[in-house]
C-alpha cells in the first residue's frame, strides 16, 4: 500500500515570493506521483506528474517539483506566486501500473498582496 | 473535447433520503474511478470500474453506497439512506488506461445531508 504526508496544511505567502509545498510518500513498489489542484469552487486539475525520467518535472502555471527516490519526497515549487495561486494542492500516488490514486491531506495556500 | 462532468454540482438532502450522483466520463475512457472527500479528511478512494466491470471496490464505506455503469458508459453512484458523515465532496474521474498515468477529473459533486 502507498501513504502520503504532505507536511504543511497551510502555507501563507506574500505575492511574488518562492514557495515550496512539501510531499513525503512510503511504498514498496515503483509509483507514479502527481499534484493536483482545486481552485476555490472547482474540480481538481492536474498540475504536473512524475512516471519516469527526469527528476524534475515542469507543470501548467510555472510550477515544477522535483522526484527524490532516496528521500521518498515530491515538493512542489514556483519562483514567484501570483494572488491567482490561492487554492488547495493535494500530492497524490499510485502503483506504477494502476490508476487507484492515494491523496495526501492538502496544502491550502494563500497568496497575500 | 468534453471533460468528465458530474451530476448535480451541489445537492442538500435530509437525513435517510437517497441521492444519486452522475458522472460522464471522457468518451471513450474505459476506466471510471470515485472519490470523494468528507469535512476535514483526505480525498479517499470508492472504488473503480473497468467498462461496465467492477475492478476494484475496496474503498467503498457500507453498503448504503451503491454504484453502477450500465453499458459501460456514464456511471451512477447512489448513497441510500444518506446519514449525516456522508457530507462531503464527490469526485468522479476517468482514465484511457488502467495504468493510471492520466487520470482526468470532474468538477465534484458537493453533498450536504442535513
């Protein structure tokens, strides 16, 4: 089975500033990683996602994370946020041969003016 | 191309009444998967249909839940009576491959039982 801690459930940051939203995961087997994110009143959309390869990953909207096997971590980043970023992250994995996704919590950030 | 659209977007029931959510997946998308997510938890797993097939329902709470995928199309997902830690956000997804390397999601259904 496949567990996710994302370490922070809230993150409040200043327009303009880095941010870094933290992703551990444990499994046993070879997994693909996702982030997802969930505007204010919408579904969840599809940030980026790690299946193989390079260890970093370039999404929608200037994010980027980074696949750290040995750290078994997934962390979420972008140079400089935009007021349009507030919303919920959720870090998400599954067996590398089957779709049943496990979430972690949800990181809610906050971009202040 | 159309995304994977639920149905209704917001509901609000009694206590002991029943509800049925929809979910169209993208055309042609074998795999249909619900989720959902009560107050203050993490979204969870219900479970997972491969066409009209059941392949996996391991996350399914009780079996007030009841889901369906007649024709291996649109899928219903019923909640009979409803109780009040129903409340939550249900979310359906689909995927071209059971590989799970795309999986597309829709808006959510929002559940209040009151």
């Amino acid at each position: 089975a496949q567990s996710v801690t994302q370490l922070d459930s809230q993150v409040p940051v200043f327009e303009e500033a880095p941010v870094e939203l933290r992703c551990n995961y444990s499994s046993s087997v070879s997994v693909y990683l996702f982030w997802y994110v969930q505007y204010p009143n919408q579904g969840l959309q599809l940030l980026l996602k790690y299946l193989s390869g390079s260890t970093l990953v370039k999404g929608i909207n200037g994010f980027e994370a980074e696949f750290n096997k040995s750290q078994t971590s997934f962390h979420l980043r972008k140079p400089s946020v935009h007021i349009s970023d507030t919303a919920e992250y959720f870090c998400a994995v599954n067996r590398a041969d089957y779709g049943k996704l496990t979430f972690g919590q949800g990181t809610i950030l906050t971009v202040h003016p | 191309e159309a995304g994977v659209t639920q149905f209704p977007s917001h509901s609000v029931i009694e206590k002991g009444q029943t509800v049925t959510l929809r979910c169209d997946p993208i055309s042609g998308h074998d795999n249909l998967y619900w989720y959902r997510r009560v107050m203050g938890k993490e979204i969870k797993f219900l479970l997972h249909f491969v066409k009209e097939s059941k392949q996996d329902e391991s996350g399914m709470p009780n079996n007030r839940f009841l889901a369906e995928r007649t024709g291996g199309t649109y899928s219903t997902l019923k909640v009979q009576p409803a109780e009040l830690e129903d409340s939550g956000v249900y979310f359906c997804a689909s995927s071209l491959e059971s590989s799970g390397n795309t999986i597309y999601f829709g808006e959510g259904s929002w559940l209040t039982v009151v």
